[in-house]
C-alpha cells in the first residue's frame, strides 16, 4: 500500500474516533455546528499577536511571583475569577477585532493554544477558507483530548 494512501486512510479512522493527529504533528478538529451554520473567526494580526503575548507575559508574572506573598495573594485572586479577569478581558477583546464566518463542520489543525487563551489560533484544512489562519473560540470546537469543550 502507498505510503500516502496509508497516511490518509489513518487520518479518516483517526477523525472518525476523535483523535486527529494526520502525522503532520498538529491536533486537527472541527468545528460545531452544520454546514449551514456559522463560526466566527478572528483575523490573525499583529494587534491579535500583541493581545496574546500580553496575555502569556502576565501569566507568567503570577507564576513567577509565587515566591512573595502579594503576588501569592495576586494569583489567587486571579484563578479564583473564574477563570479570571484576563481571560474575560481577552475574550472580550478578541470579539471585538475583525474577522470572518466559516460554515460549521470545517476541519482545521490547532496550531496555538493556551489555558490563559480563549481562543486558539488554527489553520483550516477544508472548505472555502482552507489554508487560512485565524483565531477561533476554544467553544466553537470539542476538544477531544479532554472529552470536552
């Protein structure tokens, strides 16, 4: 059997289960809803990218200020925000950027994500959109390595 005839049929038994790893390295999903439905999706940009690194920056000054009880007291306040002022800041602030709508069902790899993050950044495999980069809502898609969304 062909070398790329294998790789793909592993792809259509690994969707159909839920574990979707094609062998290109990256988790891929898909998104709810019909193919008459609609995900929004955030432009990736630069403001995006600097949202983003603002975000992973002022996690990383909680984590690394475990050592001192002020900002031992500011990361409690943080986590018990459920899930936290950053992430419904960030939330907000991403659906305010620009972006676009992808019918539901379209399949896409999962190239960046974070807990901090509620969206992640993807690159679409099919549909009108395939190739694309964007943002989409951690919502908008089962993640199947922790059996739900």
């Amino acid at each position: 059997m062909p070398r790329q005839t294998t790789i793909q049929r592993l792809c259509l038994i690994s969707f159909t289960v839920g574990l979707l790893n094609c062998g290109d390295g990256y988790q891929h999903f898909t998104l709810h809803g019909g193919p008459q439905s609609r995900v929004r999706v955030v432009n990736d940009s630069p403001l995006v990218a600097a949202m983003v690194q603002h975000a992973l920056d002022e996690e990383r000054e909680y984590f690394r200020g475990l050592s001192s009880p002020k900002e031992s007291e500011r990361l409690a306040t943080f986590l018990q925000s459920g899930p936290g002022k950053l992430y419904n800041k960030l939330k907000n602030d991403f659906q305010r950027e620009p972006g676009y709508d992808v019918p539901g069902q379209t399949r896409f790899k999962l190239l960046f994500e974070s807990n901090v993050l509620p969206y992640s950044k993807v690159e679409f495999d099919s549909g009108p959109v395939k190739r694309q980069i964007g943002w989409v809502s951690r919502a908008d898609f089962d993640d199947t390595r922790t059996g739900g969304s």
